[in-house]
C-alpha cells in the first residue's frame, strides 16, 4: 500500500489542508494500491499565492535561462522513467509499450518546448508598433488519468517556455504519477512558485483555479461537460482557455483502399490507449460495395488482439482504469445491440482469459447507424463502429456530422485522393495512411472537442498576449 500525503507548494513537499483519503486501484485487478490525501480550496489558493508571488521574476527570465530549466527538466523526468513506466502499468493499466510510450511522451514535452523557445519571435514590428508577447500570469492545469503525467509536463513545459507560472491539479486517480514526477521537477532546480501541484477532486480543486481572480488561463484535458463547467465558471473574470476536449473520430476508409493495410490502421486508431483515447477513430466509414469484405478483414484481425494483463508483451488492450468506466462501456455496448447495430465481433463482459480487474473484450458493430448513440457519444472503451456509405461525398457528409473536431482518418490508395478528401474533414488533425504524428503541429479540436490548440508555436502563443507600444 503506498500513501500520498503531500502536496506541492511553493518549491516544498507540504501536509495538505485537506484531509479526505482517495482509493488509489490497480485496475488490472481491481484491488486498491494506495491513498492519496487530497487538497482542498484552501490548498489551492496557498498555490495560487505562490504561483502569484513567483511570476514576476520569473516573468522577467531569459530565453536562455528558460531553455536551460526546461532541458533540465526533461533530464530529470527522463531519469525517473523507469519508475514512471511502472507507476502507469499499475495505477493505469496501460500495456507496456502504451506506459514506456507515455514515459517518453513526458520527457518529450520539454524538449519541444525549449526546441520551440530556441527560434520563437516574442517581439515584432508592426507598422510604428512595437508587439511584444507577454507572459499572462498565473496558469491553472487541470489533467485527465488517461495520459496524466504526460499532460502535466506538456503544459507546463509551454508555461515555462511562456515566462508565466503554474498551478496543476492533476487526476485524483492518477497520484502515483504525479507523485513521481514531482519529485522528478523538484530535483530540476525550478525557482519556488513557478509550479505548484494540488492533487484533488475536480469540483474543489479543479472549481476553484477556474473561478479564481488571480488565474488568469485554465488550461484542461478532459471531457467535454467538465471543458463546458471550466468555461462557465472562467467567464466571470474573462479567463484565457485551452480546452481540449472529447472525440468521435472518423476513420474514412475508400473505395481504393488496401484492407491489408487499412485494417490494421483502423484498430491502431481505434484501439490506442486501450480506447481510451480522445482522438481513438471510433467510427469507422466503410464503402457499401466493400462491406462484406471488410467486415471479414476486421474480424479477422480483432479475434487476434489481446485484450489482458499489461505486463504481458503480447497485450494490446489493458483494463479500463476503473469500475465506473468499465460500467459505463458495458452500458454502450448494451445500447448498441438494443439500438439495432449487427455486434461482429466482441460485446459485453469479461474476455475469457481474464477474471477480475476492468477488462473488455475489444468490440465492433457493423451496420451502424450515424445517428445510434454508439456513434454520437463518445465510449472511450474499445467499442467500434462501421457505419457503410454510398458515395464519397456521403462519407464526407457522415464524418462531418458529429458535434466533435478534434481527429481525422483517411486510408486509401491514391494519395491526392486522400488528401483532397482530408482536406475536407472538419478535425484539428487528419492522419492519412498510418503517417507519423508530428509533434510540432497544433493539436486541439473544432466544434465542441475544444478551444484553442497545443504544441508548438500555437501551443506556446496560448500563453502568450500581444502588447503593442507606439512612440
Ligand atoms: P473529466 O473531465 O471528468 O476530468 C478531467 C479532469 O478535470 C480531472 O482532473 C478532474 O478532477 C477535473 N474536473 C472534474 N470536474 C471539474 C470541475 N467542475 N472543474 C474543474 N476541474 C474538474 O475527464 P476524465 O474522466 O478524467 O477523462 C476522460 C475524458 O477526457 C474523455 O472524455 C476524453 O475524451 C477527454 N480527454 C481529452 C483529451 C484531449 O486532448 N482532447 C485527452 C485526454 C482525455
């Protein structure tokens, strides 16, 4: 059993205000691991203070001394990345390579953003004007459990690269993590005050930095509803934010598409993360002429994925990270066969190999209707669905008809068709054909999958405010 009872404030290891304990679990048996004591509204304004008191020195650092700090950062993360793998297969349940993926994910962060610091313009002429970019001030980060320590270094790494401070509160469910990489940031050598983390519930912690005078940005992994209450809750003091958000991501498979090729990166879009991923493709738009033929490919393929234990080498899909979670899939699995989808491989319950822990047996329903909840909401499980079309103009029609923006897929053999059909999905990214990720690029979301966009230059002007000075 580990116990968590610190908290991290003003460049200390602090006994929080707070007194609730928090059930830590290992989802790949359900049993529970540790406790966390959670901070409370008092703890996260003794943050938000020091975060306050540090930004003006810290505001007024170079370039150079920032790249430096954040290289130092990286250094120190990568350090612990062993033990940080560790942490995310057993709170998290990710297999191993997801967990040595989200260590590197990290460490990556802060390479980026000194990367990105290196050739940043922060001031500029225009016309008479001077334009400077100026830091905003105090910064709330607010992370999911699905990549929590990933996100706490990515944000933070463009709030230092930014000149501004920070105030993190990361997943509840996540504490071993975080606890890790705290310590990891704090043997970096960062000034007191420049990040301060307050582990606790969303509607103390999380409520609090977003209605608070003194943050003047929220920067939130998510879901949607909580993006929606962030926003709500920020308006009155006119907060900055960058939300991202949730996804229904179409993998848009054409007519010309190899299925040797196209299947195997539909449930590698489909099913990263073991579903639980915000740009997961999750309906899968196949031509109507193909459907048989892909309905076979893919069942083919899924009866040989490895829905299991994460230590195991061979397992593609860990448990969900906890019983509600897993309740809530089993639920639109439920849905799907009540609403009429044709269940082709998979559906509720455990997989056969597996006794407790939140396994799911990796599911796809074909026949799938545009407007059936499994293809509206987002399951964030590994549920798929194949919805077949006519024309490609229809495929287009269908990918677009979806309250989210955030990812896109397209698989097809002729490149210029593929990207004339990418160039018109509403997503914040398209991946054609399996292409790598590039990690400089703006990622965020159209419509309701959020405001704003990470990484990168983008990433870094989201912490940025133009000030103009004539004369
Ligand atoms: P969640 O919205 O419930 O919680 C995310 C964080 O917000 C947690 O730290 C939580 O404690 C906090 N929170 C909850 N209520 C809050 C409130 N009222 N005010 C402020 N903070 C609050 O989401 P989750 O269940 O932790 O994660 C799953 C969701 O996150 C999925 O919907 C997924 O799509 C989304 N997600 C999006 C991305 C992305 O980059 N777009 C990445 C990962 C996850």
């Amino acid at each position: 059993m580990k116990t968590i009872d610190t908290i991290y404030i003003d460049g200390a290891f602090v006994t929080p205000h707070g007194t609730e304990l928090f059930d830590l679990h290992n989802p790949a048996t359900g049993r529970v691991i540790g406790q966390v004591q959670l901070g409370d509204e008092i703890d996260t304004r003794a943050a938000i203070a020091a975060a306050k008191r540090a930004f003006p020195a810290f505001s007024r650092s170079s370039r150079q001394e920032r790249i430096a700090l954040l290289n130092r950062l990286a250094d120190a993360v990568q350090a612990r990345s062993a033990e940080l793998t560790e942490a995310v297969i057993e709170e998290y349940g990710a297999p191993i390579s997801r967990a040595e993926w989200m260590s590197d994910y990290a460490v990556g962060g802060f390479r980026l953003a000194a990367q990105t610091l290196e050739t940043y313009e922060f001031t500029r002429r225009i016309g008479s004007a001077k334009v400077t970019m100026e830091p905003l001030g105090v910064v709330g980060l607010i992370t999911p459990w699905n990549a929590n320590a990933g996100f706490i270094c990515n944000k933070l790494a463009m709030v230092i690269a930014s000149g501004s401070t920070a105030v993190i509160k990361p997943s509840e469910m996540s504490a071993i993590q975080t606890q890790i990489v705290t310590e990891a940031l704090h043997e970096a050598g960062v000034p007191a005050g420049v990040f301060n983390i307050v582990t606790g519930r969303g509607e103390v912690v999380g409520a609090e930095i977003s209605a608070h005078r003194d943050i003047a940005k929220v920067s939130f992994t998510g879901s949607t509803a909580t993006g929606r209450a962030i926003l709500r809750a920020g308006a009155e003091t006119m907060k900055r934010v960058t939300l991202e958000l949730g996804g229904k991501s179409p993998m848009v498979i054409l007519d010309d598409a190899d299925f040797a090729e196209a299947v195997p990166f539909a449930l590698m879009a489909g099913f990263m993360n073991s579903g639980q991923a915000c740009i997961a493709g999750t309906r899968i738009l196949v031509p109507r002429a193909r459907l048989a033929e892909f309905e076979a490919a893919i069942k083919a393929a899924v009866a040989e994925v490895r829905s299991g234990a994460p230590r195991d080498p061979e397992t593609a899909i860990g448990p969900m990270v906890s019983q509600r979670q897993w309740d809530r899939v089993q639920s639109y699995i439920r849905k799907g066969s009540e609403e009429g989808a044709t269940l082709l491989i998979g559906g509720e319950g455990r997989p056969e190999e597996t006794k407790d822990g939140w396994f799911v047996r990796p599911t796809v329903f074909t026949d799938v209707r545009n407007d059936m909840t499994i293809a509206r909401d987002e399951i964030f499980g590994p549920v798929l669905s194949i919805i077949p079309y006519g024309t490609e103009s229809d495929a287009i029609a269908i990918a677009n008809d979806t309250d989210y923006g955030l990812h896109a897929y397209v698989a097809g053999s002729d490149p210029a068709r593929a990207q004339a059909v990418a160039d018109q999905l509403v997503a914040g990214r398209v991946v054609i054909n399996g292409a790598p990720m590039e990690p400089m690029a703006p990622f965020g979301g159209f419509k309701q999958s959020g405001i704003g966009r990470e990484n990168g230059v983008f990433g870094l002007e989201a912490y940025l405010e133009p000030k103009a000075v004539m004369g």
